[in-house]
C-alpha cells in the first residue's frame, strides 16, 4: 500500500456510488477538488484532472471505528497513531475514535489534548475516549468535563469494567451534561473470574476456565437500567451473546438514547474455533458459541445492533507466543475487517450492501456526533473504494499495524478495500 498526497483535481469514475448517510445508489462520478467534494453525480471537471477508473467497484463514504487501540502514549512497540493510522486506511477507515487504557491511560485533559495534537499529524482523523475513572482503578471520577473540552468524544474505563453501580450512575450522570456516550466493558469481573475462554462445552473439553455469558449479560443488563435511570446515553461495546442481545433488544424498545456494537470476529468465528488453541483468537469477551452468533447476526438484521468496530488490539509476538492462559486478550482487526463483515452478512446472510456500509460509516459517527453526510458538496473529501465481490485469502502481506496478532491468515474473504482517501491524502493498495 502508498499512501501520497491526492491530486488538486481527482475524479473517480464509473464506480457504483453508495450513499449511506441518505440510503442512496448514485450514478455518476465522483470529484474531489483541493481534498474537499467539488461534485457528486454529474460531474463536469476540468479536463486536466486525474481520473481513476471504478469499473466493478463501490464508492462510499470513509468507514468510522468507533473503538480501537492504537497504545500511543507507553506501548508504541505495539502501535503509534501513525501506524495505527496505516492499518486503519488499509481497511477502509478514514476516522476512528482510539481507547483510553494506554500506559499512562487518558484520564486527563492533558492526555486528551497530546492524542489530539499528535493526531494532526496523522493521515486518519483520530478522535480521544477518555476514562471514566483517574487510572481507570474504577474510585476516583476523572475531569470528565475538562476533558471533553479537549476533544474526548466519548467516557470508558475500556477492558477494566465499572464494577461499582454506584460510580457507574455517577459518570451517566456527568456525560447527561455534555451528551456523549459512557461505554463500559460489559463484564462482571466476579462471574468472569479467571476465565479465559467462553464456558461451555468446548471450554471443559480444552481444559481452560470458562468465562460464562452471564457475566456480560448481567453486566449489560445493570448499565442498562442505569442508563434509563439517569437519562444517559449508553453505548454497548463488542456484544458477544444471545443473553445480552435479549436484554439490548428489549431496553431498545423504551429508550431510543441506548446503542450498541459487534466486532467482525463475533460475527465469524465460534468458539470451537478454539481447539486450535490459536492465542489470536483469545478476545474479551470470549468469542461464544455458533448459537450466540446466529443470535448477533439477527441482532444486525433487525436493529438491535447498529454498528461494527473492529476492537483493534495490537499486542507483540510475545504477548500472544504463549500458552493459552497467559497470552494477551486481541487481536487486530481494521485491515481484514470488511472482507469478514461482507463474507458473513452480505455473502452468508444476505443482507443488502448498503445496509452493512451504514454500520461502517454514518450509524458510528451518529453515535459520537460526527458529521455523516459526507457526500455534500464542500465537506472534506473522506471516501472508500472497494470491490465488494472480489474473494481472497487474507495473509500477513496484508497487515499494516505494526502488530500481526491477526487468527485471520488462511482465511477466506470475501470483497476488498481497493482505495481509501482522507485528509487530503490516497492510499492506494
């Protein structure tokens, strides 16, 4: 993949043009004029632009993962914002919202303010979580005001769950004043215990404790009511069972300010993937059974879920070439991610294309308040360019992040980002 500088005048031609923001299919090209949306449609350019040829392919807006981690400051052995940066336009996104849980964790404006102005330098628009919680020890509650004066999006103490009801309904309540979400991991840390896979069958038949479904559910269903109890909005991070879904879907019904997420490896693998005992596909929370998956994908299919984020985490070969029990908890996921999510639910499931591209663009940015109508004229030129039906096998050659704890190699995907445009900047795979 090269990443350069865009043309003053780029037109991107005969692709079909997807709109996912107003639920459209437009025919016609695509102009990018000084990196910004000269015309969309019916286009009349100047006769010395540079063109590219779409023939076959999709162009939409720039996806938007509203949940990765980049570990910039502290852990840049695993991943810095620029190589974050390279993964992330390598699979499509062009904006994406990175975790608070880096070494020190953003809990201050201070820290908010370093990945706000190092991120300037970066090709990808990167937007701060910031924790909920000073050293998300889960006691004392951040600037939570200050911070989001600096530019923290959203509030989440990320892998280390709010075990305290009560400090939980103290952060909804504080968010309530700025309209952001408070995304909490969704697990109660009692009921998980030390477990390391989903509990179940496959879990005893492997020999490694079980961390069971109820500890997300239950988890799940507190924030829930707590959420409807102070009015805040709550965003479900990485749903991973049927339990959960259940309760989702049920609170959806009486409050609209409650959303939700799934990764691509939920949707894919189950969790007798496991017996290989492929360290890659040790995740919080477990990946579960085929019956939990099924339960997702009719989460996707009917709403209960609105959108897709990858949960991107880089970890060292070190981290991951160990036995099961002591590895790392993540994998990477940007660059394989829309050739999983179009395989399972545009190619298995039948889902319609510009359906799965709403939950990879305009439904994540409606959940942290940024712009999605990105096709307008004079709005910052963020697109993708993909070829939605191209079947391939995903391989290390593929991996951008500065990290390879991918369980994808091997496997195969189907549709495949071809090029991705962003601040005034191209990368071309």
């Amino acid at each position: 993949m090269r990443i350069e500088k865009i043309a003053k005048n780029l037109i991107l031609k005969n692709g079909t043009i997807i709109d996912p923001h107003h639920g459209k299919t437009i025919s016609g090209d695509v102009w990018v004029q000084d990196g910004k949306i000269a015309a969309v449609g019916d286009v009349v350019a100047p006769k010395d632009a540079e063109t590219i040829d779409c023939s076959g392919k999709v162009i939409t807006h720039g996806f938007c993962d509203v949940h990765v981690h980049f570990r910039e400051p502290g852990r840049e052995d695993k991943e810095t914002l620029q190589t974050g940066s390279r993964s992330a336009m390598a699979g499509g996104f062009t904006r994406v919202c990175v975790m608070p849980n880096t070494n020190p964790p953003l809990d201050t404006p201070e820290s908010i303010n370093f990945i706000r102005e190092k991120a300037e330098e970066c090709p990808i628009h990167i937007h701060p979580i910031g924790a909920v919680t000073k050293s998300q020890d889960g006691n004392d509650l951040t600037e939570m005001g200050l911070m989001h004066k600096e530019g923290a999006v959203a509030f989440s103490d990320d892998g280390l769950p709010i075990q305290d009801g009560a400090m939980m309904r103290i952060a909804l309540e504080y968010a309530t004043l700025m309209d952001i979400p408070v995304i909490n991991h969704a697990e109660d840390k009692c009921l998980r215990a030390e477990g390391v896979m989903h509990e179940g069958i496959v879990s005893n038949h492997l020999g490694l404790p079980g961390n069971p479904d109820l500890a997300e559910s239950a988890m799940v269903h507190r924030d829930l009511e707590l959420a409807e109890f102070t009015g805040a909005r709550l965003h479900v991070p990485h749903v991973s069972s049927g339990k959960a879904v259940s309760h989702i879907r049920e609170m959806k019904a009486k409050n609209k300010k409650v959303t939700a997420e799934v990764t691509p490896h939920h949707l894919f693998f189950n969790d007798e993937a496991l017996t290989s005992f492929n360290t890659n596909l040790k995740v919080a929370p477990p990946i579960r059974t085929e019956s939990d998956r099924k339960a997702l994908i009719e989460a996707v299919k009917d709403g209960t879920i609105d959108c897709i984020a990858t949960d991107h985490a880089p970890h060292t070969i070190e981290d991951k070439e160990t036995t099961f029990d002591l590895a790392s908890f993540g994998m990477i996921g940007l660059e394989s991610c829309f050739g999983v999510v179009n395989k399972v639910l545009v190619g298995d499931e039948g889902l319609a294309l510009k359906d799965v591209l709403g939950m990879l663009t305009s439904k994540p940015r409606g959940i942290m308040g940024f712009d999605p109508d990105l096709f307008a004229a004079g709005k910052e030129a963020e697109i993708t360019v993909l070829d939605p039906d191209l079947e391939w096998t995903f391989g290390k050659e593929h991996v951008h992040s500065r990290s390879i704890n991918s369980p994808y190699y091997g496997e195969k995907l189907k549709g495949k980002i071809e090029l991705t445009i962003s601040r005034g900047q191209i990368a071309i795979q």
